[in-house]
C-alpha cells in the first residue's frame, strides 16, 4: 500500500464505475492523467493493466484518507490477482495495480479508458 495514500486507479474505482461510490467518501480526487507505457485488457466486469514498450491508459489520481479504505482496496485487488506496483508521477509516489501480462483471449481495450468502454459498452 502506498505509505502516502496515494494511487492510481484506472479500472472500477474510477469516478462514474460501480466500486468508487462504495469508497467515494474516504478519497480526494485530485486529477486525470494519461499514463504511457501500459495496455488495458478487459476481463468482462473489470479491467487490467500490464506494463508495455506502448500503449497508454487513461488512470484517475485520489488521495486515500482512510487507512481501512485503502487496506480495503489493497486486499480486494491483491485477491483478484493484481500485484501492487508504484510509480512516479509530478515527482509523487503513487500506488497502482497490475497484471504481469495479458491472458490468451482477453479484449483489449485500445482507448486505454475504461470509463469511455463501458459508456460505449453499455454495462
């Protein structure tokens, strides 16, 4: 878990998806980014990220105020099978969860915008 509170979200608990309003309260949005160097795949309900030599994903940045909230977070990714990663952004460690690598047959999504996939998707 990110010591500061910081993460990277680019799936479910973005603004507008069904996890954020379970959390909503314990998190200040602070801004979109566009992260380069990743690829989106789509596991139907939920998507992941994996490192890539291309590609961009578009994440939201929140600051988790609640230590429950982001243990919370921290387990329920890590149970789904993502593995907890930090990277740097505007000189911020900020915490982001991953894939080693996309899985045989799993959709990826190009835009890199999990939010516009399922506006787009209808889900």
């Amino acid at each position: 878990m990110n010591k500061n509170g910081r993460y990277a979200f680019y799936g479910t608990l973005r603004h507008g998806i069904e996890y954020h309003s379970i959390y909503t309260k314990g998190m200040d949005f602070l801004q979109s980014v566009l992260l380069r160097g990743y690829r989106l795949y789509s596991l139907g309900d939920y998507p992941y990220a994996v490192r890539s030599d291309s590609g961009c994903i578009v994440a939201d940045l929140y600051k988790v105020n609640d230590p429950e909230i982001s243990l919370s977070i921290h387990l329920m990714e890590l149970e789904a099978g993502y593995y907890y990663d930090e990277i740097i952004i505007d000189s911020l460690s900020f915490g982001i969860y991953l894939f080693e690598s996309p899985s045989p047959g799993d959709e990826e999504i190009r835009s890199g915008d999990w939010v516009r996939y399922v506006a787009e998707n209808g889900f």
